[in-house]
C-alpha cells in the first residue's frame, strides 16, 4: 500500500529510502557524499525526464542592501560556464527538442530541464554544469543588470502585479519575505558582481544541493550521473558532510501589517487586494485551507465569483489566493474593477469571506473537493509537475504523501474544519492595497 515517505535529511539508515507510489511509481531517496540529496520517482510507461537542482536559498535570504541577488543569480547561471557558452546551453536542449528553465522564489530557487528519457543524462550534466561552474563574468553581469531592469519595469506596468507585490509587502512589512524576488531598480544599479558572486558562494554548497528527477529514469544511473557531473564541476564533496537542515516553522515572524496602501496610476481599472496573514506550508490545516480557498474564490462557481461578477457584474477578474511559506504566510482576495465601485467590491469581498464563517453547504464542500482532487491529479500528469513535488517536498513539508492519501485528507474534510478556518482568518488583521486612478486615499500610505 502506498504511504507517506519520511524525508529525514541525515546520515543515519534513514537516508537510504524507497516507497512505492500509486500505479506502480518508486520513490527513491539517497544522500550522496557532500550532503547531496537525490530524489527520484520511476513512472512506468512515462518516456519523458525532468530533472531539477534545487538550492534551499531565496529572496528572503539576502542583505537588504543585495536585494534580488538571488534571481540576478539565476539569470548569471544562463550565461555561460567554463565548458559551455549561453549558445552552447541553449543549443543542447533545443537540437533534442528539450526545454530548461529556471524559477525563484521567496525560499528557494530551482534549475530544471525536461526532455525525453534517453537525453536525461544531458540534462544532468548541462544543469550541474550550470550551478557548479557558472562563469559570472562581468560583462555578462553588466549586460544581464539591463534585462532585469527590463523585467522589473515590465512588472511595473502591470497594476495586477503591482497591486499583490504592494500586498505582500504590506502584511509582512519589514520582513525578508514582504520584499520582490527580483529586488527594485535602485539596489539593482547598485549591486556589484562581488556581492553576488559571495551570494553564490556561500549558498551553492553540496549540503544546500538537491537534485529531483521524475519519469521515465532509474534512481541509481541518476545518482551516478549527478556524483559525475558534480566531481566534474569541482565540488567538494568531503563524505562528513552532511545535509543543510530546514528552515525553523516555528521561528517567530517580526514583522508589520500596513493597514492600507494607495498606488495611483493612469489606468482603467482600480486593482483590489484584501487579505491578512495565512498559514504556514506545514500547517494542519493545509487541506481545510485549500477546499476554504475553492468554495471562496477558487472557480467560476464560486462565492466571490458568483456574487461579485456574475450576478452584479462588478468584475471581470476575482478570486482568493494564498501563500505559504515556512514559518507563515499571506492570504488575499483580488479583483479588478471600475475605480467607481471599488468601495463597493471591497464590502461584498468582505462580507463573503465573512459568511464563509457562518457555514458552507454540503453542495459546496463536496464540489470544492472535487475541484481539489481533480486538478491535483491532472497537475500531476507530467513530469515536471512530479519533479517539482520531490523537491518542495524536502525543501519544506518534510514527507511525501502519495496521491491517494493526498486525496484522503482533502475528502476528510469537514464543514466545521471550514467556518473554523474562516472564523480564524476573519479575525486576523487586514490590509487592503488599492492601485488605480485617483484612488480615493482615506489613510495609510501612496506611491
């Protein structure tokens, strides 16, 4: 039967682990010599691989001053490295029809490639090649500080974005994790290469190294093909080491909530995020939270939607989010709309989430749980949504849970697990970002 796989990040027999998944997949986990952890899970019948290196360091791990170091470092390992040029990169996995990628995020960051299952072991070694032996050169510095900019002023000129980044500042003002992964423009013309590359340094380690594969692979030719690249890319790795712990859930989260906060733009909407604090990523309650999230906001049936867009016709747009992270995280409600009503859409989004803690039906539930194990499985139809689960897994969770008893919790949930969760959520302080024209500003701050 399947069930969950403890992922105990030691030396001890517990390092060594297999469990069966559903439908005949193999997990594996090894530790490899300097603290590497190697995940793998075996589909049979899947042809294709991805192969992932995930390195436990995010935008919440920098100096204010170096903020957004870790995704200009992302963009630097494309560059180029000792054996291969950015063409060179690019051209293996273009001439077998593969893809690599890369993302950043609060707590992490991830170099992935997927391909069909014979090329996995290009994959490996062009991807490790990438994090063990990036040049990071200056000129490629110089030339990569403009296609972040670039990036940056993009994402200005989109007010959705502009309205959930000012949120996420706004709940954990004063925090690492209310600060933009990609930093602002002003650290980035001032941050110098020797303050990412020590960012590199001190963070790409064999200890801090993860390596998630999953499709059609075997766990032991991964494990040798990544001890390969690794010795090749010159890292050491002493067998005494061992692997970088998690991050600490229960550290103490210091940090200010900004009540409201007004961004005026020449613009035809007004973007509207309301929210507070959420839950951390091992909260018990994660599952409750999901099907809350559904019945709220989650698709075209539901609450918010229903009420605010269908109904009224305020909204093109609305729906509820969270986001989780180790220790905490934020959960909102967004919509955009006419700048006159926004008053309005603000008190119906209000009042719903509100009526979330009076009672759900049994119709609501049982659709809400549907939704979840529905897409969950079909997100799970790949294998880079596979790879992805290995590794945010060990990053952060702690075990594995197969499908099925993924699936299992969700369908355990209760209407109460709902109105409690809603009663919670209701209560805790709020902040309400409004980015928009002209937009009226009662108090709190504008940009």
């Amino acid at each position: 039967m399947p069930h969950a796989l403890p992922l105990v990040p030691s030396t001890s027999s517990d390092s060594d682990l297999a469990v069966e998944q559903d439908h005949g997949a193999l997990i594996r986990r090894s530790i490899l010599p300097g603290g590497v952890r190697v995940f793998t899970e075996h589909i049979p019948g899947m042809r294709s691989a991805t192969v992932g290196a995930w390195v436990g360091v995010g935008s919440r791990d920098e100096l204010p001053e170096h903020a957004g170091s870790t995704h200009f470092l992302e963009h630097l390992l494309f560059k180029g490295t000792q054996r291969r040029s950015a063409l060179e990169i690019a051209e293996s996995f273009d001439r077998v029809g593969g893809e690599s990628n890369a993302m950043t995020g609060k707590e992490f960051t991830c170099y992935y490639a997927r391909t069909i299952d014979v090329d996995l072991p290009m994959a490996i070694d062009v991807i490790l090649d990438m994090v063990t032996s990036a040049r990071l050169g200056k000129k490629d510095f110089d030339a990569e500080r403009g296609v972040i900019l670039e990036e940056l002023a993009m994402n200005e000129d989109d007010p959705g974005d502009i309205a959930h980044e000012r949120f996420t500042e706004a709940v954990l003002s004063g925090h690492p994790l209310g600060r933009p992964i990609g930093g602002t423009p002003a650290i980035i013309n001032s941050v110098t290469r020797d303050a990412v590359l020590a960012h590199y340094r001190e963070h790409y380690v064999s200890e801090g190294l993860i390596i998630a594969a999953a499709g059609g692979i075997d766990h032991d030719v991964v494990c040798q093909l990544v001890g390969e690249a690794l010795t090749r890319g010159g890292w050491d790795l002493d067998p005494a080491k061992v692997p970088l712990s998690r991050r600490d859930a229960n550290a103490t989260v210091d940090a200010a909530i900004v009540p409201q906060v007004r961004v005026v733009r020449d613009i035809e909407q007004a973007h509207l995020v309301i929210g507070s604090r959420g839950f951390k990523a091992t909260d018990d309650r994660r599952s409750a939270l999901g099907v809350f999230n559904a019945i709220l906001g989650g698709g075209m049936s539901s609450r918010l939607f229903q009420e605010i867009r269908e109904k009224r016709g305020l909204t093109y747009s609305v729906y509820s989010f969270g986001a989780p992270s180790a220790e905490t995280g934020i959960f909102g409600m967004y919509a955009a709309c006419n700048p006159k009503r926004v008053d309005q859409v603000a008190t119906l989004m209000l009042a719903e989430q509100q009526r979330m803690a009076e009672g759900v039906t049994d119709a609501e539930l049982e659709r809400a749980k549907g939704q979840i194990a529905g897409g969950a499985v079909l997100r799970l139809e790949d294998s880079y949504s596979r790879m992805s689960r290995l590794g945010k897994a060990e990053l952060v969770f702690g075990d594995l849970w197969s499908i099925g008893e993924m699936l299992d919790q969700v369908h355990a949930v209760t209407a109460d697990d709902v109105a409690s969760l809603a009663a919670d959520l209701a209560s805790r302080e709020r902040s309400e970002v409004r980015v928009g024209p002209e937009v009226p500003m009662e108090s709190g701050s504008a940009t």
